[in-house]
C-alpha cells in the first residue's frame, strides 16, 4: 500500500471519528460534514486511488453510525465525488476561495439529497438549519486544504 494512501485512509478514519465525537446542542447544528471535506481533497489530490467506490464506502460507513437510511449519505458523497473527478485538474489550479465556492455548491447538493430522502420517508427537520454544516465546511475548506495538503507532503517526504 502506498504511503500517500495509507495517509488518505489515516485522515478519513480521522474524520470519521470528527463526525460522531458528541458536541453540546447549540453547535450540533455547526458541524461540517468532516467526511466529505476530507473525500473531496484526497479525490482531487489521489483522483487515482480515492474515487467513487472510497465515497460509497464510506457514505455506508455515515448511514450507519448516523442511523439514517442505508445509501442516504452513500448517494451523495458518490455524486460530489464523481463531480470532483470531473473537474479535479480546474480544482488544483483555483484559488482556495474559488475552491471553497465550489466546496459549497457540492456540500449544500448534498445537504439537500439527504433533506429530500428525509422528507420522502417522513422525517422532519429545519430546513434552515439544515444547511448550516455546508457553510461552515466551505468557511473551513482553505484550512482542511493546507492542513491535509502538509501532512501529504510531509508523510510522503518521509517514507522516501
């Protein structure tokens, strides 16, 4: 397994663990959507080794430990993923304002896939509040980049 891999898996278990750690009931509604930001930045930086499958898997993985319904989450990361495959060489080369507009368009597609499955089954929620979590991802994007952008390159130096 390569070191820029290993490192992708390392961060997404990270994110993982971002996702599910209890927050207090006023900043529930502020959590980003951890997962996602950290899939799209392996999508654009490994689009070789992290794609479609990665985000079905782990989109699995954020149905079950958020008790939704199996492939509500799945569905959406798979779409905003094939998106950053799509346009992943555009994405490297844009600023990280121009990244984090675009991190926002697919984090609140998202939002609004897994609202309208909510609504489908019979789930309530506040719509306004719903889409609080793409915001603050895209507000946290630039840091998520350089962090992860650092640790990559800091990992592979030295596995080399």
């Amino acid at each position: 397994m390569r070191s820029d891999f290993r490192m992708g898996l390392i961060t997404i278990i990270a994110a993982f663990i971002l996702a599910m750690v209890p927050l207090p009931d006023w900043a529930e509604n502020l959590r980003p959507d951890w997962v996602a930001l950290v899939l799209i930045y392996w999508a654009m930086a490994l689009p070789s080794r992290i794609g479609v499958t990665s985000a079905w898997l782990a989109g699995l993985m954020l149905d079950v430990t958020h008790g939704a319904i199996l492939g509500q989450h799945a569905i959406g990361l798979v779409i905003i993923i094939y998106v950053v495959h799509l346009q992943h060489q555009r994405l490297r080369v844009a600023s990280l304002l121009q990244q984090a507009l675009f991190i926002l368009i697919l984090l609140l597609f998202k939002q609004l896939l897994v609202l309208w499955v909510d609504g489908i089954v019979g789930r309530s929620t506040d719509a306004w509040l719903y889409f609080i979590p793409g915001l603050v991802g895209a507000m946290l994007w630039p840091w998520v980049y350089i962090i992860l952008r650092d640790l990559r390159r800091q990992f592979i130096y030295r596995a080399m």
